[in-house]
C-alpha cells in the first residue's frame, strides 16, 4: 500500500457489522444513506494502542482538512471497562485477539442524503477496526445530547469508554505542554 490512498468498501447498511484492518497511513472508506435525518450511534472496537481519525462529510469523502464531523480514537486513552481476564484465554489466540480489542463510540445527528465515513490509521501498525451503526429514533432529555460522547438514557448520560462528566464532554486525555526558550 501507498501512503495516502484508501480502501473503498462502498455502501455500508446501518445495522451491519463491518471490519477491516487498515495499514498505517491509510485512510478506509465507506458510504452511509440516511433516508431522514436520525441520531446515528457508531459502535468501534479497536486495539488498546490504536490511534484512528474517524471522519464523517456529507455527500462527499471527508479529507484530514474537510469534513463535518472528526472524532480521534486513542485506544490507549480508553477507560478500560473490563480488565478481568479468564485462565482460558491464555490457551487460545482466538480469545486472545477478541480479548485485546477495546469497545468505545459516539453519536452524531445526521442529515438526509448520502454520508462518507473515513478512518485513518495513524498508528505504527497495521490495525483492526469493527464498526457496528444503530439508529437512534428518539433523544431523551440530554441538553447536550451527552456532546456526541454518551447515551442519553433516562435524562442521564452514559458515557463511552474514554469520556467523562456529567455530559461526558470531557475526554479522558492527558494533554502535555512543553514549555520552549
């Protein structure tokens, strides 16, 4: 593969489950229609050390600099949700890759017409991406509808793996400034 050009999976419908894994470098590609515009919640699974742009443009292929929407996975970043590991993992690779894949997501309010989605490995290595999209008819009560980064159930926000507060606005990401001469 060529530093940056893509992998083109073309129309994804929203409900089905798609994977790909992505060299470092490249953008992988896909295309959404929203018949009416719906809340549309993007579940992602990916490596604990993955670092994935995730773009989203309406009617046309986002780009680094053109888009509607951007969300940047830091797998290392993520909240762990759950670190118990059986002792029979340790036997099968299988498990041992499910195992080592990390569950966060985000919701975005979508238009009508026809939505591309971008991901862009921005990792050292090739990575593995699992993308599951659920339509969300309805928004309860959430001001905020929890920033994108959460679910509004009952008036509340539950937040993704990796985001926190009440409106799960602020991310869990340690941000370092050196100060020069």
């Amino acid at each position: 593969f060529q530093k940056g050009r893509a992998i083109d999976t073309g129309e994804v419908d929203i409900g089905a489950q798609v994977m790909q894994t992505i060299p470092p470098g490249l953008f992988w590609r896909f295309q959404i229609t929203i018949h009416h515009p719906i809340y549309l919640k993007f579940n992602i699974s990916l490596a604990k050390d993955s670092l994935l742009g995730i773009y989203g443009r309406r009617n046309i292929p986002p780009t680094h600099t053109q888009f509607d929407f951007v969300k940047l996975m830091d797998g290392k970043q993520l909240v762990k949700q759950d670190s118990k590991v059986s002792d029979d993992t340790q036997h099968s690779p299988r498990n041992l890759i499910l195992t080592s894949l990390q569950e966060t997501g985000f919701i975005e309010y979508m238009d009508q017409g026809p939505w591309y989605l971008a991901f862009y490995n921005d990792g050292k290595k090739m990575e593995q991406v699992f993308v599951l999209t659920t339509a969300i008819e309805i928004m309860d009560d959430c001001s905020t509808n929890c920033n994108g980064n959460g679910e509004c159930i009952s008036g509340h926000c539950h937040c993704f793996p990796g985001f926190l507060g009440p409106d799960c606005a602020r991310g869990n990401v340690v941000i370092l400034i050196g100060l020069g001469k």
